[in-house]
C-alpha cells in the first residue's frame, strides 16, 4: 500500500478504504509529530486526498466504527 504526504494535483471525492483512512491517519500523525505541521494533502494508493477530504473520511469512519461497520467512504 503506497502512502506519501503531498502538496500538489488534489483530487476531490476520492473514494478510501477503512484501512486507507487508517494509515493516512498514522502518517499525518507520524508527520505532524515530526514537522509541526499537518499535510495539505494526502496520497492514498495513487489518489490525492486534500486535508478536507480526509477530515471527512476520517470523521465518517468513525461514525461508522460507532456502528461497527468498516466501510469505504
């Protein structure tokens, strides 16, 4: 699974995986922890994911984990 931070190309609406959204959120935690700073973007297996198209992943997820689903968003 390749996971890189970037600052470029976003791509808007990309559908992430449980498990995508989960090591995204490692990385920017891993990167925020080192830099001080939290990413504009995230790639996710090829998709750039802007930092409000995670946040919302991330905020859905969890509402689904809540509800014991592991599902794409």
């Amino acid at each position: 699974m390749a996971l890189a931070l970037v600052l470029i190309n976003s791509v808007s609406a990309a559908q992430v995986s449980y498990d995508e959204v989960s090591n995204a959120s490692k990385v920017i935690a891993d990167q925020a922890s080192k830099t001080g700073k939290i990413p504009s973007q995230v790639t996710v297996n090829s998709k750039n994911v802007t930092l409000d198209d995670y946040l919302y992943a991330a905020t859905t997820t969890t509402i689904n984990l809540n509800s014991n689903q592991k599902k794409s968003v």
